[in-house]
C-alpha cells in the first residue's frame, strides 16, 4: 500500500504526532496529531519508514510553499499557478490535489507552526540530505515563479534551509541552480545557463566538471530519492531535473571538444 494509501486507510495515526500530524488531521477532520507510543505503534510506521517519510514529505511540501508564497504580504497568482503546476506535474489524483490546496492554505495562515514543522520534517528525514535539497529547491522554484524573488521571500527560504542543516554556501548553490532551470527560453540552452545549473565556472578543470556533475546526479536520481522517502508522486520532478543537468553536462563537454 502506497503512503497515500495508508492515510486514506487511516492508520495515519500511527504515524506521527506533532505538527505534521496536526496539519494532516487538519485537512482530513481526523486526530492525528497525538501520536502513539512506541509499544502501541506497528513497527511499519517507525520512524524514516518509507511511507512515513513521504507523508511527511508532502504534508510539509505544501503547508510550507503556501506559508512562502504569503512571505511578502500577499500571494500572488503566479505563485499559485506554480504551486498548481507541481501538483499537475506530480499527476496527483482529485483527492491527493484538494489536500495539496488544503495544506498551502493551511500554509497562509498567520498562526502557522513553521519552526516545529521543520524541526518535525528534519527528524522525519533522518539526515537524509538529498531529500531536505530537493524539498528546498521545490520551495525555491515556487518562489521564483513570479519572475522575482522578494526579499523577504529570500531570507525566509534562507531560514527554511539553515534550519533544515544545509550552510548557507549550499543554499544559495540552490538558489543557482533552481534559478538556472527556470532561466527564460532563449537562455535556457545557452553555455552560460549550462554551467550555473552544474555550479561551476568556465576555468573550472574538466575533472571537476565531471564532478560536479556526478554529484547532482546522484542526489537527484529518482530511483534513489523514492528509496530515501520521496513520494512517489514526485518522481517526474526528480527526472525532470536529472535530465537538465544532462543536458548542461554534455553541452559543456561538447563546447571543450
């Protein structure tokens, strides 16, 4: 059963509490959010349990991409249409979509829990660094989908990353690379874009290159992202993304003969 499915089925409870359990009883009128003990829970539902993680993946995806977009005062259609695009992009179903709208509006609340649901994500991901950049680079990506990123926007996803354990030197590599492959049309293929979305310079050797570029394949292969607790859902982000830095890649080797 997929985690989708054991939320459905309702044994979500035995989850997780906290804040994340909160929002996802929230948007379901269930009471989620108390938990249960070690003795009591199926071991299934342990803690960095692939269905436990990728609950947590989306519930905190969406609650706290709603909580950006009204960083700056306002949310802006743009903003909306972007977050709606992921949800198309992830294929969710009717039922899965009305609670990725349900979670970004609990997301735009004035008293929502923002230090406790990342405190709660970053434990539910056990380290897992590859999960925390790619649920960063989806927050950015949102950001950035009015043409501009605001300042309070920034220093907002600034907080979001630190306090998810990555130093700011790999946040704003994120915010590089994010930027990158939202570049316009005419730039998107361009050598200039090729070498932002691999983070590197033009002196850079070619070993290096190759890798940088070993090393943002690996943290975006999807097979290995869906093993770590990504959601499944969410795997055509993931490929979508290998492919743009394969394509960087081979037109940066093709420039240098």
């Amino acid at each position: 059963m997929t985690w989708w499915g054991t939320l459905l089925g309702g044994t979500l409870g035995y989850m997780f509490g906290g804040p994340l359990g909160a929002l996802l009883g929230a948007i379901l009128g269930r009471n989620f959010d108390r938990g249960l003990t070690s003795a009591d829970r199926p071991s299934a539902f342990d803690p960095g349990r692939q269905e436990r993680v990728q609950a947590a993946f989306f519930t905190a995806t969406f609650s706290v991409m709603g909580h950006i977009a009204k960083a700056d005062g306002r949310v802006t259609s743009a903003e909306i249409s972007a977050a709606e695009a992921i949800m198309t992009r992830m294929q969710l179903d009717p039922n899965q979509r009305q609670a990725a709208i349900r979670l970004f509006n609990e997301g735009k609340k004035e008293d929502f829990p923002l230090r406790e649901v990342l405190a709660q994500f970053r434990h539910e991901c056990h380290g897992r660094r590859n999960l925390v950049q790619m649920f960063l680079e989806i927050q950015i990506a949102t950001a950035m989908a009015d043409g501009r990123i605001h300042g309070d926007e920034k220093r907002l996803l600034f907080f979001i990353g630190e306090a998810l354990g990555l130093d700011r030197a790999a946040i704003e590599h994120l915010f590089g690379f994010v930027g990158a492959g939202q570049a316009p049309e005419r730039e998107k293929h361009s050598l200039a874009n090729a070498y932002r979305i691999l983070g590197v310079g033009r002196d850079t050797s070619d070993a290096e290159i190759k890798k940088a570029y070993r090393r943002l394949m690996n943290q975006h292969h999807p097979d290995k992202l869906i093993a770590k607790g990504l959601p499944e859902e969410m795997i055509k982000l993931a490929t979508e993304k290998t492919r743009e830095i394969k394509a960087a890649y081979e037109l940066i080797k093709a420039s240098r003969g």
